[in-house]
C-alpha cells in the first residue's frame, strides 16, 4: 500500500468526500471474523461460539500525505448507523493497526513484540483513541498522539478519514511514518449493530506493507 505524497491542502484531506482522495490510489481489502475460540474472556467465546463474527466483508483504503501529516481513509458498507455506546447497544468502529518494531503478530502484537492501533468511534467525536498492545486482552489507551477524524455517512456507507503527524507526538507509543519509510498495516471494523465490540470484529488477515513516498 503506498502512501502517495500529494500537493494537496490538509484541510481537503481531512473531508472524507473531497475530490482530492481520487489522485490516491485506492486499495480494497478483504476482511474476515476473529474467531471465537480466540476471545479472551469465557463469556464471550461460549455466547459467541455458533454466532457469526465480521459482518464488514471489504474495506476500501487510499492514503497519502502532504509532507507534514499522513491522511488514510477508509470506506466500508454497514447498512445501519451505530453511534450509541450503551449497556446492550454498541457502536460501530474502525481502526489502523501498526508493528511499533517493524515486526508483530497481527493478533494484537506479543509481549516482545508490541503494535500501535489508531481506534476511532464516532462517539469518540473526531479524537481518536492511540492504543497500544502486547497480545491479546492488553490493549491499552496509550499517550495522545495527536490523531485527528473526520468521518461522513450516507447510502449505508461510512467514509472516515484518520490523520497524523508523520513524525510520532507520543514516543515509542505510536509508530513514525516518515517519507521513505517502509513497515506494516491492518484494518480492523466493528459493525455494532450486529453486537461487534473489543477483540469481537473483521479485520484483514495478514499485514500488508505500506511505503510512504518521499
């Protein structure tokens, strides 16, 4: 996946609708369910255990950045709109995970080799959650790393965008992405409507490279 250097305003690319996005180039990643077996708490792998996990099937991702700040947006079908976040209604969510070491097991890192998630709700607003992991049942909201959203919604298609820096506010808690760089990326999606939340999602199933043009 190539992050592409564009000339572009920021402020065009924080619109997830801009016309700008089409000069990126546009990658589409096949997503599948976590399975059940593998979910840390008890409840939830004996509640889960006959149910369909990963209702999102595809996400669509273009990414780029003008120099100073790094722009992914990502677009995915769910037919209905979860914002709530209350006992027995969740909300849908979205994420970008990262190796913090240039190598980690895509199931949420290990103890030796951790990863860095860029996780965004919308009703985190537009500042989304910088978490860290070393395994599964760790994850951690780590130090503000000054990610911004800007999310749109219609048809049954959400369209977000989640910005950066290139170079990390939050230390070893958050991965560079500076021109020339080459490391790994996933994406993960929660459709909360169907009762998707924590380790319960879609996600694409192995790391895919991602360079970021100089």
């Amino acid at each position: 996946m190539l992050v592409k250097r564009l000339t572009t305003a920021p402020r065009a690319l924080l619109d997830p609708d801009a016309a700008e996005w089409a000069a990126a180039p546009e990658e589409a990643l096949a997503l599948a369910g976590t399975p059940a077996e593998g979910q840390v708490s008890r409840y939830v792998r004996s509640a889960w255990k006959d149910r369909a996990i990963g209702a999102v099937k595809e996400v669509r991702v273009r990414a780029a950045h003008d120099g100073q700040s790094v722009f992914f947006r990502l677009e995915w079908q769910d037919a209905a709109e979860d914002r709530a976040h209350v006992e027995g209604s969740f909300p849908d969510a979205a994420a970008l995970l990262f190796p913090l070491d240039g190598e980690a097991p895509i199931s949420m890192g290990s103890s030796d080799h951790p990863v860095n998630a860029w996780y965004w709700r919308p009703d985190l607003e537009e500042t989304p959650q910088n978490l860290t992991a070393r395994g599964r049942g760790t994850v951690k909201n780590d130090v503000d790393a000054g990610i911004l959203a800007r999310s749109a919604r219609g048809d049954g298609v959400w369209k977000l965008v989640l910005a950066r820096a290139l170079r990390s506010a939050a230390g070893g808690a958050a991965v560079d992405l500076l021109p020339g760089a080459k490391t790994s990326i996933a994406v993960a999606v929660w459709d909360g409507g169907a009762g998707e939340r924590a380790g319960l999602k879609a996600f694409s199933q192995s790391w895919r490279e991602l360079s970021v043009e100089t």
